[in-house]
C-alpha cells in the first residue's frame, strides 16, 4: 500500500479512535449528570406542608443541624405513620433492600449472582417467620406495624416518577411495604446478631482432623481468666487473679478450661464476601462487637448516673441507624430507630435509658437426621414421621427462575445443601423457628418510666439474646441478659448432635438470666464477653467474644470518681491493646533470642519492647505487630489442620492465641522451627515481608494500611457509584481488640452517652448521617466526627428542639 493511502488509514482509525473515547467520555459525564440530578430529584421536602391522608390532624418534623427529625404528633397512630414516611424520606431504597435481603428477593433485581444468596434465604424461611410473629403479636403492636407502613406508603405513592436514584439505576418500583415486612427486617438483624451454626460444623471437621481434645480445647476456650461478668460485684485488683472456675457451661470443655488456668497463671465464607460487597449485614466471618457500660451517681461527677452504649456491626452505606426523636402522647423516646421498624430501638425516653451489646447465646443447634429415603425422618421419639415440605421460586433478572424446595424436620429446616462437601442431613434447630416465640418488645421498653416496667418488658424480649444497661432518672442502674436461651439437660454441643439426647426442654427462666440492680460496686459493662458467673444456674454459650474490651473497660472506670460525660467518650474511643502490647513484647524477647535476626528484625524489636500499647495511625510498632499476629496462625495451624485452617472461627481466637503463645508448649510448635523464640522471629518476618513494609521499618505508620471504608452496596456492580457514594478509605486507628473495635468496614454504628444531670446535652452520632442519597448536605456530615473521635448532643425537650431547629415541615391530614 502506497505512504499516503497508508497515513489516510492510519488518520481514520485515529480519528475513529477519538471519537470513541469522546463518545465514552461524554456517556459517563452524561451518566454522572443523569445520576446528580436523579438524586437531587429524590432529596425530600424538609420545609412547608405535605398532604397525608389519613393523619387525624397535623404532624410537626422539626430537623437539626444534622437533619435529624424530630416528630410531634396528637396521636401515636399518627406518630408512626408519620414515622414511616419520614424514614421513607431519607432512607426507602435501603428499606426495600433489607427487606429483599431477608426475604431471598434480591436476585430479582441484581441477577443470578444473587441466587446463592437467596436460596439460603428461602430455606432458612426468614419470610415465613416474620408473616407468622406478624400474625400472633399483640394486636397494638400489630396496629402500630401497620400505621409505619401506612406511611411508607404514602412515600412511595407520591414520589413514584422521583424514588431514589437506585431504584431507577436498577429499573424497578418498590412494592408496597407491609407491616410483616418490618419483621423481615428484624429477622435480617436477628440472624446477623445470633447466628453461629456454622461454627459448629466447622468445629466437628476441625475436632476430627485434630483428634486431639487438649489441642481442641485450647482452640476454642470457654470463657477466660480475664472475664469480668457483669454481678455488679467490687473487683480487688490488687490481688491475682484466680483460676477459672466452673462456668456453668459444658462440663467437659470447662474442666479442660480450668486445668489450662491451673497450669498458666463457611458455609458463609464466599457468600459473606458477597453480603459485604453489598453493604448488607452479614456478619458470619467478622467479629461481633458492641460495648455498654452504666455508672451509678456516686460515681460522676454529677450525682446521677451515665450510661454509655456503642454497637459494633458493619459500616455501611447510608448507616444501619437512623436517628429520630418521637413524641405523642403517652409516647416520647429519641435515640437510633432501624430503617423499616417503628419506634426507638436504643436510647432513652423522659425517665430510663438503655443501651444494647449482643450476648451471643447459644441459640442453634445442629442435628444429624436419620431419613428412610421416602419422605420420611426418625423423630426424637424413635418413631418415623413425615418430611415436612415447601417449594419457593426465586425470580432472576437476565436469568431462568430457581425452585427451592425446602424440607423441615421436627427441629427444623434441613440445611445440607448450604455446606460444601456435606452428604449428611443436617437440620437446623432454631429459637427463631419456635411458633411459640413473638417477643420484639420495644414499644414497652420506649415506654417504660422504671425498673419494675423495663425489666417486665425485658421479660418477654425472645431475641436475638442481648445485654441490656440500664439508668433512669432516680438514680438507679441495672443491668439484664435477654432473649430465649434454650435449656438443654444433656448439655451444651459445640459440633452436630447425632443422638436423641440432647433435646431442648423449654428456655431459661427469664429471672435466671444474668442480672444485677443497684449493685455495690455502681458499675456494670459488657462488651460481648463471657456474662455468666461461678453463681450462674445454667449454661448460656460455648463461645463468648475475646474478654480484652470488657477487662479495659473495668479497669479504667472501676472505682473512679468524678466521671463526666468526656470519660465516657474517651472510654468509647480508646485504643489501647494489652494483649497487642503483650504479644509485641513477646515478639521482642523472641528476636532477640532467636537463632538468626538481621538488624531490620532488631529494629524491630526495638520499637516493640518501647511500645505504649496504643494502635495510633502513625504507629510502626502496631503495623509489626498486627501483621505479625496475622502470619501466625497460618504457621502454628496449617501443619495441624492443612487447608481447614481457613473454617477456623472461634470469639475467643485471640485468647487462644494469647494462651498458646505466651505458654508455648511444643504441641503446637510446628516442625521445623526449634523454639517458640525461633517460630515468633518467623512470624514477624513474614508479616513485614507480606505486609510490604518500608526499609527503615520506624517509617511504617498504622494508619497507612489500616483503613476504614464504607461503600454503597452497589459499588461492587457500578463502580461509577463508588465515586458519589464512597466514604474513605481513611486511616483508622485501633483493632477488634481495642474498645474502640475496628475493621476495615467494621466498627462503632453509633455512640450514645446519656447524662441525667443533663438530658438535652446527651449525645448520640452516628458513622456517615440520616441521608441515603450522595447530594444531601446530611449524607455523610457525621463522618468527621465518627472519625476523630468527637460528637455532638441531641436534644430532647420541646425548649432544646426548639432551639436548634433548622428545618420545618409539617405534615397535613
């Protein structure tokens, strides 16, 4: 071909070429301006009127600096339907994706790669359960369900060519919102907060590759010697601490337990990647987390008491909360409200508050069936009854619908085909599935005005199980363990039950459930960790959370005088680690005593032996020793456990880590390394190599590789969104060790303290704001101060509401 044809060819590719790239680039800023100004359409009124029919007379929202509403109503049923519309506002699109969630709808608008997911959600039969709690709770509560429904729908109907930018990015209406549909939505945080099945088949096929009941038992602990269990009781700390005792919990893990003290002074891997992905809660791999403490008057420095509660779960975008203040009469309570329920669910009305940690009770059970292969199972009883069944279809978008068929034993849903490699039936048993249990009782506990009433609503709360904190207004404190803990008299199992012995025979008396009021000491706090005492009557759990955040907590507000409400926050963001300090020593002593260690290890050492203990972003010896820790487990358990290291999850894992290292005994001392001190100089080898650290190792700050992010749960679908949604990443502080408990999208969903010396001046935020929608100035206001460790007061009186509002808007009959 001739030069000049060659060059016209080469200028019309070319010229192709920058069309194309012009074209794409002109459709993403046509889509980015399409995307701003469908979420600008869908910010909501805030000022003037709004027709409602139905209201029996007008309703004022009042909202703050933070956007914050504040609703005032003549009647209740008019206050939660104004409530329903009002969360409709600001957050409808994460409503209906909650709902879908629990109810195994979402492959309908996000495709097959949502099946999974969904299949799980049919045969667990979250909908089923909240359609029959929906039917058999109280009448009022029921009405109440309704009346917040009523105003989610009055949303939808009138914003129907203005929804929120996602339903039109994904080319769908929501459908009407029901009164069962708010109980989807507890189920979701039911099942996120009790869930623990599948600890116990990974624990069988771990027990069986150890063979090894000593080794087992220090994988999965019971309780430590660092619990501090809220009785209320004035702890010594000048004397050493005692062996553990009897917990109460199974007989044979217990015993193991206290001999250890003696002598030592996925079924949900894949998809929980998925949920996160998401943004939606799942927390079958992280770490539960929440901390509340509660201080008696002669403690602060007022003279009555504080109350302090922050809940540790997935960062999300918008927030799982959504603060709301609400009053009617007869009715007045502020704190955080879960989009889709009405009501408050922690925070404080005119004479009590409360705060909420998951206590993690052991609620499920696993069994081995025995099936004749004709529809047919053996029942505890020995005789053979019917398999029950149910078929459900999953509609896929751009896919064929899936039929689920669901069979159900006596003790529950058969489950088999939800775990990898299972040939067994397995049939999960639980409280969840019990049609005798309806208990969400948060319309007594927002309108309880003592201990006799809360405690009396507390009574009939079935789940999930849960640490409550209470102070009212007279200066009492308390403290409850609540939910439906089975009674099991053959004992707790941490792996699958293949007998007929170990059925359940009722639940736990509510009154032999931990507890305390007014106790001694003025003090009481959770913070997930073993509750039940050497005094407990019954078991509660094989597994309870790491006791490092509760023994902080305890250690540094027990016996202090004098406490305001900045202790408290200061307490909430703390972030000191004793076992990282410890271990961090332990890897010093290591190295220095190690057969080879170049100057870089030594360095090290170094900045590990000098280290304060606190996980700051510019800390060089956090970044080795949390990377350390991470390489650790895989030399000490893949020699052990081979690939079934990775089904490994246990509450108590870095007690165990704790335990194992600083007494080093040769069983766990993989081959191949002489000594502990050898082994440990490896691990923290390793975890500089694989962590990429910088040369002058002192140069390797915290905070450049511990992030925190929150990403909008369709970010992993449309990247374009991360761009308008994304919050982070942002150097984070802390670890799931540290009070101030944190991942890389886990940590504190809220902070709450409440002062009764001054109700208006308690505080409460939140991580990112009340807005669901990118272009609102409340989307992500709060970020700044969920960040750096501040926040701000919400007020409660008519006067302090009054005062700082700065939008007004009033809703019409």
């Amino acid at each position: 071909m001739a030069p000049r044809k060659r060059w016209r060819w080469l200028r019309i590719l070319l010229y192709t070429l920058a069309a194309l790239v012009l074209l794409l680039i002109a459709l993403v800023l046509g889509w980015v301006l399409w995307l701003r100004a469908a979420e600008e359409a869908s910010l909501p009124q805030l000022d003037g009127a709004i027709r409602l029919p139905g209201l029996s007379a007008p309703v004022t929202v009042r909202r703050d600096a933070h956007g914050v509403p504040y609703i005032q109503a003549a009647t209740q049923d008019d206050l939660f339907t104004a409530q329903g519309y009002v969360t409709a506002q600001d957050r409808l699109w994460q409503m209906d994706l909650w709902r879908r969630n629990a109810n195994g709808e979402l492959a309908e608008i996000l495709g097959p790669a949502l099946v999974k997911h969904d299949r799980m959600q049919r045969i667990f039969g979250f909908r089923r359960a909240a359609e029959r709690i929906y039917a058999s709770v109280d009448p009022d509560d029921r009405r109440r369900l309704d009346d917040f429904a009523r105003g989610v729908n009055l949303y939808i109907q009138q914003h129907q060519d203005n929804l929120p930018a996602e339903f039109r990015l994904l080319l769908y209406k929501p459908s009407p919102w029901r009164g069962a549909d708010s109980l989807s939505v507890a189920t979701m945080m039911i099942d996120m907060l009790d869930a623990r099945w599948n600890v116990k088949v990974d624990r069988e096929r771990i027990r069986a590759k150890l063979n090894n009941p000593q080794l087992e038992a220090e994988l999965y602990p019971v309780g430590s010697w660092r619990d501090h269990p809220p009785t209320g009781d004035v702890v010594d700390w000048s004397k050493p601490k005692p062996a553990q005792t009897d917990t109460g919990e199974d007989d044979e893990t217990a015993s193991l337990q206290q001999s250890l003290s003696e002598n030592d002074q996925p079924v949900r891997a894949g998809l929980g990647e998925l949920m996160t992905e998401l943004g939606l809660p799942d927390c079958g791999n992280c770490a539960a987390g929440s901390n509340n403490w509660v201080i008696a008057g002669k403690h602060t420095a007022s003279g009555l008491p504080l109350l302090s509660n922050d809940m540790h779960l997935p960062l999300q975008v918008p927030n799982i909360w959504f603060m709301a203040g609400l009053e009617a009469p007869g009715y007045h309570v502020e704190g955080v409200t879960l989009p889709g329920l009405p009501g408050v669910i922690a925070g404080h009305n005119l004479h009590v508050a409360w705060g909420f940690t998951a206590m993690i009770g052991d609620v499920q059970d696993v069994y081995v069936e025995q099936l004749d292969g004709k529809g047919h199972y053996q029942a505890a009883d020995g005789n053979w009854q019917d398999l029950a069944a149910d078929r459900e279809t999953i509609n896929v978008r751009g896919g064929k619908d899936v039929t689920v068929e669901v069979q159900s034993t006596g003790h529950g849903p058969i489950v088999t085909s939800l775990i990898p490699g299972e040939t067994r039936p397995l049939a999960l048993k639980w409280t969840l599935f019990d049609p005798s249990l309806h208990g969400l009782p948060f319309y007594a506990i927002n309108t309880a005005s003592n201990w006799t009433e809360f405690s009396a609503a507390l009574a009939t709360w079935d789940w999930p199980t849960q640490n409550v904190v209470y102070a009212d207004d007279q200066g009492h404190i308390g403290y409850h363990a609540v939910g439906r803990v089975p009674l099991r008299p053959a004992g707790l199992e941490g792996v699958p039950i293949a007998d007929h012995t170990h059925e359940w025979a009722g639940y736990i008396p509510f009154d032999a459930m931990p507890n305390a009021y007014d106790p001694p000491s003025g003090f009481l706090a959770t913070a997930n960790a073993r509750v039940t005492s050497d005094k407990s009557p019954y078991p509660l759990s094989l597994e309870w959370v790491d006791p490092y955040r509760v023994e902080r907590i305890y250690k540094s507000l027990q016996g202090r005088d004098g406490l305001k409400p900045k202790d408290m926050l200061a307490m909430q963001t703390d972030i000191y680690s004793e076992v990282d300090q410890e271990l961090g020593h332990r890897f010093a002593y290591a190295i220095d005593h190690a057969g080879k260690a170049d100057d870089r290890l030594r360095k090290a050492a170094d900045l590990m032996r000098s280290w304060d203990g606190r996980l700051t972003t510019d800390s060089a010896a956090a970044s080795i020793v949390d990377r350390a820790r991470q390489q650790l487990w895989p030399l000490i358990l893949e020699p052990k456990l081979g690939k079934l290291m990775n089904e490994y999850h246990w509450g108590e894992k870095d007690f165990s880590e704790e335990e194992i290292v600083m007494r080093g005994t040769g069983e766990w001392l993989p081959p191949g390394y002489k000594t502990w001190d050898d082994l440990l100089t490896e691990a923290v080898r390793r975890g500089m190599d694989v962590g990429k650290a910088p040369e002058d190792v002192s140069q390797w700050a915290y905070g450049n590789w511990h992030i925190v992010i929150a990403e909008h749960p369709l970010a992993a679908l449309l990247p374009l969104v991360t761009r308008v949604a994304q919050t982070g990443p942002a150097p984070q502080s802390g670890d799931e060790t540290t009070v101030k408990q944190v991942g890389r999208s886990f940590g504190p969903s809220q902070r709450f303290t409440m002062d009764w010396s001054n109700v208006d001046g308690s505080t409460e935020n939140i991580v990112l704001g009340e807005s669901g929608d990118p272009y609102s100035p409340y989307f992500r206001d709060q970020w700044g101060a969920w960040l750096g460790g501040t926040t701000f007061a919400m007020p409660f009186s008519d006067a302090a509401v009054a005062g700082g509002t700065v939008h007004t808007l009033r809703l019409e009959p």
